[in-house]
C-alpha cells in the first residue's frame, strides 16, 4: 500500500514526465491540471481591459430599453426576438440564417487573417475563466507554486477554508452570471420580481437559473481548458482555417535554437531561447509553444508576454516568442492580401448586405391576418361573405393606437370592421397586450372574385404594415 507521500511523489513526478511534450493531458490519458503563472505585458493587460469591456456590455445590456423595449431580449413564451428597437417574431425566423451564416462567416473571415484571436480575446470561455475566475482563485489560494502545493498537500484546515472560500465564491459567480443570462429571455423586471418570489410561482425560470449555474459553476471551477481542447468544434477546425500567411502565436525556432539552460561557454554557438520553461508555465492550456503551432494554443499571447519579459532580463531583443504568420516565423514575407481574402471579402458584402437590409425593411408594426374558422366564404342572397380576423400586437412598454384601414382590392364590396360598417378603426393596446379584430367583406355574388383580394392598412407611430388575404366564393 502506498503512503500519501509517495503518493504524492509518483504525481509529481508525472507532473514532471509531462514535460517531454507538456499538455493538460498525462500519457497514459489522464488530466493534468493547468495552474498557469501569473504574467504580465502588453498583451496580458489589452486582454484584460478587453474582458472587463465584454463582461460590462454583457451585465448592462438586459437593463437597457430601445424604443421601449429591451434592447437584446429573446422573449421565448411571446416568440418574439428584439433588437435595439426591431421586433421580429417566429414569421421573421428565415433572418435566422443570415445570422448564423454571418457569425460562421466572420469567424472564419477573422480566422483567416488574425488566427484565433476570438478563443484568447473575446470567447466567453476566455473571458469569465481568466477574467473573473482565475483571479478568485489566485487572491484565495495564492500563486502558481502555491496552488499546486496546495493540490498536493494532504488535507488540513488551511486547505480546507481555502476550497470552501473560493468554491463558495465560484458558486455565487456563477448563478450571478445565469441570472443575466436568464435575463435575456424573460427580461429584467420579471427576473427581479420573480427573485423576490418563491421558486415554485416561476418553476421553469427557476430550474433555468439553477441548471445553468451547475453547468457554469463545473466548467470553470473543473472543466475549463478542457471544454476548449475536446469539446469546442472551432477549435478542432483551425487546421483548415488557418493558412500560412494568419496570424498565430509562433516561436521562432531559427532564432532560438539550439536552446540550451545556464551561462554560455566560451565560443559555444546557442540560440536565445535559454529555455526557462517561462513560456510553458504561464500557458493555461499547458503546452509548449516550442513545439509549433498546435490544436490547444487559444493564442492567448501569454507566452508572448513572459519571454518577452525574460528576453528583457537577459538582455535581448523582445520577440522570440512573436505573433506572425507561419511564413514569417520561417523568415519569409507575410502576405495579407490573397485570392482567399478577396473571396471572403465579396461574400461578406453580399451577406452582411443582404441581411442589413432585410433587418431594416422589417416594419415595426406587427398584425397578422387570418380567415375565422369554419367555412372559407358564405352565400347570403345575391353577396359573398369573407370573414377575417385581423391580430394587433403591442410590443412596446407604452400604450399604442392602431389605426385599421380596410378594402377591397380590385372590385367591388363593402368592408365592416368589428361591430361598425366602416374601412377605417382606430384600436388602443395597452403596453404588451395584443387584440383581434374581424374583418367582413362582402362581394356581389354573380362577379367574378380571382384576383381580388381583402387589403388591410396597419399603422401606428409612422410605421405601418399591409395585410392581404384572397376573397373566395363559388366562382373560385
Ligand atoms: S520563455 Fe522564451 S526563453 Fe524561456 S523557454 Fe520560453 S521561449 Fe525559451
Ligand atoms: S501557447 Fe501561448 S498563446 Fe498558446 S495558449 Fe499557450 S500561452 Fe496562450
């Protein structure tokens, strides 16, 4: 049986053997876990206050209105998305594709010339792990050195208050942070006054807020480089992203081998790289840059950062560890322009194009029409009835008057609207509400109907919508 000593010996010892090709993974298939070291240069601090940005749009944007309704806000049990002021509703679902196709698209535009900038700037991933998670567990359980020590130490008090400290504070991050997401599909008043009710009034809200904490509170307090190594599909697709003239995080071989510890002898021919291990214990996915560019760099740019902090200290040029195109790491010329760039180039004009404009005809007034239930028109004496009923809806915080025009397109009839025979009607909605109103028309019976049609004029605050359906009849 072995002590916990020995125990912990063999561990380091593998922890050590992981070297000959560092990964967050051992040999023989099990986790290393990633402490990385603190850094700090121009990289790691453009990083940071970039994070903070994201992290502050992200909290604000649910408390924001536009025109009266939030601004970003996907309100599932209406089926209705807005968007700084546009509504749009399940009729407006075909816009979808112009958004998917449009973020593959820039992701893969964006890949092409700046690399995998988005995994270490913007991905959410990056930027509540490093942002926000790492630091509670550096300011709680102390630096590198001392996280693993404290990895491998047996259990005591110290330890003890230290993982309960900082696991309670992963806990109250994380439901912080489904709570805003929860925010943005039932908006921010009703989160707020569901928080201030018991669970069991609002259960599907509840079990949102709760099961999407768990999934955060797993990822970032256990699963995190993982999620992007063997789970993230754009991470595995940057072999055929990436060409030879993007951007990535290089080491520059020519330059720094052969790498050798400790001071120079006399004569002897040696690159820069004095090989530190600086570049590899400050890397959060825990490879070495050395080795080429490789399917777990995220291009953080914290090696970046920390050999240029040790070429400082020695007194050598920064950059051997650089951003640069795998062309200009072998010392050739980077090209940004080429064939691939001009393609990407026109389909993201005629996409983006296309959608903004789509996005912009979208009226802001929204009513459907359809044809009340039963049979499709009804003979009375020498005319045809048609009935419709028109659906209004408010999608504002404010109350809104619609004004109704209806008639006959192409011939004949006589338009009634609700209870009144009239082609125009005025209907208030409160903020939020929808309402119906039927539409009667009739036509004279011995005329022909093809080609006519019922069209109904919605308008309110300046905007409008038309509405049309076809008059039907035994002709027809
Ligand atoms: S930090 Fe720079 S000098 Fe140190 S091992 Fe890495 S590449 Fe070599
Ligand atoms: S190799 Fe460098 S850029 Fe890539 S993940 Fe590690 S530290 Fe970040």
């Amino acid at each position: 049986m072995q002590s916990s000593k020995e125990k912990s010996l063999d561990d380091l010892k593998l922890r050590l053997a992981v070297y000959d090709r560092p990964s967050s993974l051992r040999k023989d298939g099990r986790r290393v876990f990633v402490h990385p070291a603190d850094v700090s240069g121009r990289f790691t601090r453009l990083r940071h206050i970039l994070f903070y940005i994201l992290i502050a749009i992200w909290a604000v944007l649910p408390w924001i209105h536009v025109g009266g309704r939030p601004a970003v806000f996907l309100d599932v049990p209406r089926r209705r998305f807005f968007f700084f002021g546009y509504s749009f509703d399940a009729t407006s679902f075909w816009l979808v594709w112009f958004v998917l196709t449009g973020v593959l698209f820039g992701l893969v535009f964006m890949t092409a010339i700046l690399g995998r900038a988005w995994c270490g700037y913007a991905c959410p991933q990056t930027v509540f792990l490093e942002g926000v998670y790492r630091k509670i567990e550096r300011w709680v359980e102390g630096n590198r050195n001392e996280r693993i020590a404290l990895d491998q130490a047996p259990m005591s008090w110290d330890k003890l208050w230290r993982r309960l400290v900082k696991h309670f504070l992963y806990i109250l991050v994380s439901l912080f942070i489904s709570h805003m997401f929860v925010a943005y599909f039932v908006s921010m008043p009703s989160l707020l006054e569901m928080m201030t009710r018991p669970p069991w009034e609002h259960p599907y809200a509840f079990a949102w807020c709760f099961g999407v904490g768990a999934i955060l509170y797993g990822n970032f307090a256990w699963f995190r480089e993982q999620l992007c190594l063997v789970i993230c599909p754009y991470g595995r697709l940057q072999s055929i992203l990436l060409d030879d003239d993007s951007l990535v995080v290089g080491y520059d071989e020519k330059r720094g081998e052969p790498r050798k510890k400790g001071k120079p002898k006399e004569g002897e021919v040696r690159g820069d790289c004095i090989d530190c291990g600086r570049c590899v214990a400050v890397c959060p996915t825990g490879i070495d840059i050395r080795n080429g560019l490789q399917v777990d760099c995220i291009a953080c740019a914290q090696c970046i950062d920390a050999c240029d902090e040790v070429m400082k200290k020695i007194g050598k040029q920064p950059g051997l560890v650089r951003y640069d195109s795998l062309r200009g790491l072998r010392g050739e010329v980077r090209r940004f322009f080429r064939p691939r760039i001009a393609f990407y180039v026109l389909i993201g004009i005629l996409l983006y194009g296309s959608g903004f404009a789509l996005c912009l005809s979208q009226p802001r007034v929204e009513a459907r029409i359809v044809r009340l239930r039963g049979l499709p028109f009804f003979v009375e004496g020498n005319t045809v009835r048609n009935a419709f009923e028109v659906h209004l809806i408010n999608d504002s915080d404010w109350k809104r008057t619609f004004r109704i025009h209806a008639a006959v397109n192409g011939g004949e009839g006589s338009v009634r609207i609700g209870d009144e025979e009239t082609a125009v009607k005025l209907v208030e909605l409160d903020g939020w509400k929808d309402g119906r109103v039927t539409v009667v028309v009739r036509t004279p019976l011995e005329k022909e109907r093809a080609g006519k049609e019922l069209k109904v004029k919605v308008e309110a605050d300046g905007d409008q919508k038309i509405l049309s359906a076809p008059l039907l009849g035994p002709n027809n």
